[in-house]
C-alpha cells in the first residue's frame, strides 16, 4: 500500500541515531521534536483512514455473513411450506453470497493488516516522540555543561600561559641578579689596594703630635700657676 512506504521510514527511524548526526544537538532536537509531531499528525491522519476502511470491510463481512444466513432460513421456511422452488431461489441466493464472501474475507484481511501496521507506526512514532521529550532537557542540559567546559579549557589554556610569563620573568629577574653581582664584583675588583704601612705612619704621626700638644699645654699651665 502507497501510503505504507511513505511512512516505512518514520517507523525506522532511530532518536539515538538522529541525536548522534546532530551537530548541536541543544538546537537540533528542537527540530527533530517539531518535524516528528508534523509527521505524527500525517500518520494520526493516514492511519484513521486505514481503520475506517477495515470497518467498512468489516461491515461488509458481517453484513454478507448475515444475509447468508438469512436467505439459509427463508429456504427452510419455504421447504417447511412445501414452495421448493421458492428454497431453490433463496439456496441460489445464499450460494451467490456465499461466493462473494470469500472475496469480502480477502479484502477485510488486507484492510485489518494495513490497519495493524499504520497503528504500529502511530504508537512507535508517539513512543519515539515521548522518549524525546523525557530526555530534551537532559541533552540540553549536557550541552550546556560542555560548553562551558569549553570555556574554562580556553581560560585555564590562558592561565597556563600567564604562569609561563611568570616563570619566563623569574629567570629573567635572577639573570638580572646575577649580572649586578658581577657589575658589584668589578667595582670592588677595581678600587685601589690599601696600603697598610702608610697607615700605620699616618697613625703614629698622628700620636706623636698628641703628645707634644700636650707638653706644651703643661708647660703653658706651669707658667700661669695654674
């Protein structure tokens, strides 16, 4: 049946599958979740139809089944009247129906099967539908904590390249040391050497001029009676 093949791929369809070709799945499921609900409501559509003829057939077959047994008692009550001809005529009836039940059987087994299958794609399609909506948050959820996952690996990668500079300073600061330590050493390496003698000369002369002072400031005091 046409209308059979054009939904074969909705009931195939798989939500895993259709999740894992997402490449957002936060703005995909959205999509999925409105084109599932329009084919849904093609399905709902094309499926009551199906129904509405397997009633039809089955009217048919009840109805043919009925007659088929109403034309069997009218040929009893004509034979119990003795009018045989009359029972031949209701037999003959009964017999043309009896041939059109098979065909009526046949349509109404095709019908009931087509039935079967569009309520088996309708339920499918609700399941798939509801299982999606249970899971939409989760997923969104989901994407959301890796987003920003994202984000703190793009931070922490610029804090990773922050302390970088900091140790690229330190060994710049140490060398920075180092060379005023040199430049210190060469400064101390190029003042004159002390000489050690003449300042021990300067040291006595100094201390012979004490002691003169001082006998001439007695001899000054001598003088004055003091």
């Amino acid at each position: 049946m046409g209308m059979l093949d054009r939904f074969a791929d909705i009931i195939k369809a798989n939500i895993n599958d259709l999740l894992d070709k997402a490449e957002d799945p936060s703005k995909m499921i959205d999509q999925y979740l409105r084109d599932l609900t329009e084919n849904l409501a093609e399905v709902k559509r094309e499926t009551a139809g199906v129904m509405a003829e397997e009633a039809r057939t089955k009217r048919l077959v009840d109805e043919n089944a009925s007659d088929i047994a109403k034309y069997d008692g009218l040929a009893r009550k004509a034979l119990s009247a003795g009018n045989e001809d009359d029972a031949r005529t209701f037999l003959s009836k009964k017999q043309e129906l009896e041939a059109k039940a098979a065909s009526l059987k046949t349509t109404f087994d095709a019908a009931h099967e087509n039935a079967a299958k569009m309520r088996q794609m309708h339920d499918k399609l609700v399941g798939d539908i509801e299982l999606l909506n249970g899971r939409r948050e989760a997923i969104k959820a989901k994407v959301a904590v890796a987003q920003t996952q994202d984000k703190v690996n793009e931070f922490s990668a610029g804090a990773n390249k922050a302390a970088g500079a900091v140790s690229a300073f330190d060994r710049m600061e140490a060398k920075a040391d180092q060379m005023l330590d040199r430049a210190n050493a060469m400064h101390e390496l190029s003042q004159q050497p002390v000489d050690e003698a003449a300042a021990l000369e300067a040291k006595y002369a100094a201390a012979g001029t004490d002691a003169a002072v001082d006998d001439e400031l007695a001899k000054l005091k001598k003088e004055m009676g003091l």
